[in-house]
C-alpha cells in the first residue's frame, strides 16, 4: 500500500517481498516524476522497518540520483 503524505513524501507498507518491491518502484517512479519538474533535488528511500518505506524527494540528494537509507532499529 502507497500513502501519499504529499508531493514529495510517500509511504510504504508491505507485508510480503514481492509487494514491497512493486510499490517501491511505483514510489520512486511517482517521486522521479515530481523531482523532475523542479530538476533541483534527488530521491531518498529509507527502510524504516521490513515492512514500512518512505520515498522522499529531498534537498539533501543531488538532483539525478536516488538514495538508500535504513533506519533499522534491534
């Protein structure tokens, strides 16, 4: 499932690998398209969890370029 908290951040939960890689692809797709209007920022995608992402367009990420992150928690 994608929720789109707005333009530039959108939510990722997925239970099962298959889904979590589709609608990671969907995601960054979706914030490309957004990052390319301004052609100022990147794309960030951070694994908060196994099964819960966001994608970002962020300031913090060359324009052009997609970003991992995880913030995985023991």
């Amino acid at each position: 499932m994608i929720k789109r908290h707005s333009d530039l951040v959108l939510e990722i939960i997925a239970h099962d690998p298959d889904t979590v890689e589709n609608d990671l692809n969907t995601a960054v797709e979706m914030a490309r398209d957004h990052a390319m209007q301004e052609s100022r920022h990147g794309i960030l995608v951070t694994q908060h969890s196994y099964t819960n992402y966001t994608v970002a367009v962020s300031r913090d990420v060359p324009y052009g370029q997609t970003h991992e992150w995880r913030e995985l928690t023991v």
